[in-house]
C-alpha cells in the first residue's frame, strides 16, 4: 500500500447498502477467494470492519460486520452456532433462538406486574414498601415471569451451548431478573451482549424486528470505483441474492 494513503480516513461512501446474514457468507467467500486478483492488497480490520484495496491502494469498499459478530475471525460460529436474544421488560418477555440467520424457536409471556401508573412491581416495593393483596399479586407474577423466561433459557442452554446470549432489559430490573437466573448464567458470563438499540414492549414482532437489525451487515462503496476492477456486477448480484 503506498505510505501516503491513511486506510482509515473518513471517506464520503457513495452507497451504503445492508444485506442480511444469509448473504454475508457468500458475500465473505467472494471477497476473500474470488474478488482476490481484484483486491491483490486484501482487507485490513478495525474492529467490526474490514477495508478492502485495489492494487493502488485505494479504498474499493468497507465491510461492517453485524452486531451478532464480534470479529472477522468468528465468521463461521455465527454460522453454525445457537444465539439466544432475550428481550425483558416488566410484564413482558419474549425470547428467541437463532441458528445462522434461521429463528428455530421463540416464546413469549405476558403477566399482569405494572402498577396503574407505569412503575413496576419490584421497583414500586423499593420505595413505598408492601401494600395489599393486588401488590403482592404483582409481585408475584413478575416472579413467575422471571422463571419461565429463564427456565426456558436454561432449557435451549442444555439442548446445546448457547453461543452468545443477547439481552435487553431495563438497569433497574437486571439485579432483580439475575437473582433468578440458573446457575448457567450471572452478570459475568462473557456470551452476555447487551442490545445497544431501543427495544420496545417485547412481542414476537418486535424480537423478529431486533433479531433482523442484529443480523444486518453493511457495505459502502462506490459503484464506479468496483466497476473499474470489474467486481460491480458480481456484488450487485450477491446483494440481491442472485446466484452470480
């Protein structure tokens, strides 16, 4: 690469285009094996990203992997592993398992835990203390909540390894919800990723939704800059799923 060019410049992409996980392995394969005599300098790594160069060391287009993968060089466990995505709010849960880009099974709950103005249960009883029949009732359900949620975690847990466990829950009710968990699981485990995006009431939909943006990779490039190696048409293709 000549000495002059910074790879990691910021650089005003062209075109920004995401393409699902079920792609990003066809997509990883060309650029590494196929795309090669176009790409003679290879990809340097910054983190979830990876830039690509031409012989003059350009820059040709920059890989962004999906939140589901720490590094390039996991590229295959995300693949063939089991990822669990756990979505918890009070009153409400839903849970996911993912094998690569396919969701083998989900549940959800739904319990009667938030009180007439929004506050929880559990969080209410920290700063008022207990009260009558229907505060203990709540209590109650959010407990059961706890368990199954995490009992059915436990149960995809001892089908096969989880490989990474994505979760989504408010700080105040984490301890409460850990306080519970089976003796798989605890605030260090380091397959915990917590989901850096805003994550609304959890239903099926909405785990669908999280699970989609988890799986996103991004790519930026310059059409006309690919073109000029002749790698246009065949990306062109694998973003759109074509068999090239």
């Amino acid at each position: 690469m000549r000495e002059d060019l910074e790879p990691w410049k910021e650089i005003e992409w062209a075109e920004v285009r995401e393409t699902p996980l079920s792609r990003l392995e066809d997509l990883l394969f060309f650029l590494e094996q196929e795309g090669g005599p176009a790409l003679p300098l290879g990809g340097q790594e910054r983190g979830r990203k990876r830039r690509y160069f031409d012989a003059e060391g350009r820059v040709l287009l920059e890989l962004e992997l999906p939140f589901r993968m720490d590094s390039f060089a996991e590229g295959e466990g995300v693949f063939a592993g089991r990822d669990a995505f756990f979505l918890f709010r009070a009153g409400s849960a839903a849970l996911g398992l993912c094998r690569g880009s396919i969701l083998e099974a989900h549940k959800c709950y739904q319990r009667y835990v938030v009180r007439g103005r929004g506050k929880a249960q559990p969080s209410h009883l920290k700063t008022k203390g207990k009260s009558r029949y229907g505060s203990r009732l709540r209590l109650q359900n959010f407990q059961r909540l706890t368990r199954e949620s995490l009992a059915r975690l436990q149960e995809w847990e001892e089908e096969e390894t989880l490989r990474r466990i994505f979760f989504s829950c408010p700080d105040r009710l984490f301890s409460e919800l850990l306080a519970g968990s089976p003796s798989f699981l605890d605030r260090d485990d380091p397959r915990l990723r917590k989901i850096p995006i805003h994550v609304h009431e959890p239903r099926l939909a909405e785990l669908e939704r999280v699970i989609a943006w988890a799986n996103r990779a991004r790519l930026r490039f310059s059409p006309a800059g690919l073109d000029a190696v002749d790698l246009w048409e065949p990306i062109q293709a694998l973003l759109h799923g074509d068999v090239f």
